[in-house]
C-alpha cells in the first residue's frame, strides 16, 4: 500500500512473483524520529499511500491508486476513482477506468465478481459490467 508492487503467491503462500504498479513511488515514504523524552520512536507523519486498495478476479488485478497520474487531467481525479488493471498472468498494465463519484462522495472499497464491478460509495452499492476488451487481456489461466 505504501510503495508502487504486488506480491502474487501460489497456494501454499510461496512467491511466485512481485509485480509493479505504473506509479512511480518504489520506496516507501515514511519518516520516523526519535522521542527522547520518552525513549520512543516514531512517524514524524502519515506515510504516503500509493494503493488505497484491490481486488483480484480471474487473474486480473483492479487497484484503486491513491496518487494522480502523470497524464491524468485534475478535474479527473476530483469528480472519479481511478481503478489501474493489470494482468496477473503475463505480469503487465492492463489500462486504467474511473469510477464517478455519487453524491459528492468517492469510491470507499470495492470488489469484482467475474465481469461485474461493485463499488461502495457513501451508503450506496454501485455496479458496472467491464468491458469484454478489457477482461479478453485474461486469455491464459495459468499462473505465471
């Protein structure tokens, strides 16, 4: 959540590989100092979240990054949610989709059920069939 990779694991929890995201943070950003007075340490400040969060179906990963994009249009990322998809199976970017936000509220969590996106947002359920293109880039349902 704090850095631009994934870890995909085989059933018994053995890595099999670790994948990156197109963000661009690879270091975690957290800062931690020294309290003497109390003889602690601690985060100067909340680290930067580069993942809000993700959801796997059929060997495609959906992340909901938590930074803007180089490319993406501000107003973009003020009124939508925007969900990067890559492949599990050939370890690639997929593309990217946005999820609108309803009543002035943003996406919360998520998850997707074959070819359906469920979104929370504020008290309401939302749900949308992705498209056939973007699901097709799953043709191969071996793990790399």
């Amino acid at each position: 959540m704090y850095r631009n990779q994934f870890i995909v694991a085989d059933q018994a929890l053995n890595i099999s590989y670790r994948g990156k995201t197109i963000d661009t943070i690879s270091k975690a950003q957290i800062k931690v100092v020294d309290v003497t007075s109390r003889k602690e340490r601690k985060l100067a400040a909340p680290p930067l979240m580069v993942n809000k969060s993700s959801a796997v179906s059929n060997n495609l990963l959906f992340v909901n990054s938590a930074l803007i994009g180089q490319y993406e249009p501000l107003e973009m990322w003020e009124e939508a949610t925007i969900i990067d998809v890559y492949n599990l199976n050939t370890n690639t970017y997929v593309g990217s989709f946005y999820i609108y936000d309803y009543d002035d509220e943003k996406l919360k969590n998520f998850f997707v059920l074959d070819d359906n996106f469920y979104g929370f947002i504020g008290s309401h359920l939302v749900q949308y069939k992705l498209n056939k293109g973007l699901l097709s880039t799953n043709v191969n349902n071996d793990q790399k």
